[in-house]
C-alpha cells in the first residue's frame, strides 16, 4: 500500500508526463473542496471619503505609499533599481 505522498507524486508525474485521465485523477484526490465563506461579508465600504470613488481612493492610497507612476510591476514590488 503507497502512502498519500507517494500518490501524490504518483499524479504530479502522470500530469507532467501528459497522461490522459491524470487531470480527472487528480480532481478525485483533492475532493471535497470547501468554498471559503469567510470572506463573504469583507467589503470596501469605508476605504473612500465620502464623496470620493472607489477609484480615487486607490490612487490617492498608492500616491501616498509612493506607488503610483512605477514604470513596471517589478519596480513596485522590489523599488526603484539604481
């Protein structure tokens, strides 16, 4: 009898190998998924002033984190590289 790392393993090959069926396999090993409701009542109400878009608010957020205007995504996340 294999233990579930080794099924595991046993699937990751079969999906890198391309096997037919690995997919559907793979899907009746990582069931029952759970949908994460906790997240239901989390909202942006409050992030804008009153009167202020969504939007806005973001950029306003981001101008002020020194954010706004990066050239790419790897400048914001790492900085500026001199």
């Amino acid at each position: 009898m294999s233990t579930e790392s080794e099924k595991a393993a046993e699937v990751l090959r079969a999906v890198w190998q391309g096997t037919p069926g690995a997919m559907t396999e793979m899907d009746e090993e990582c069931t029952p998924n759970k949908v994460c409701r906790n997240m239901k009542d989390v909202s942006y109400d409050g992030f804008a002033e009153e009167g202020v878009d969504m939007a806005t608010a973001w950029k306003n957020k981001l101008a002020r984190e020194g954010k706004l205007g990066s050239a790419s995504l790897g400048e914001l996340v790492l900085g500026q590289v001199d």
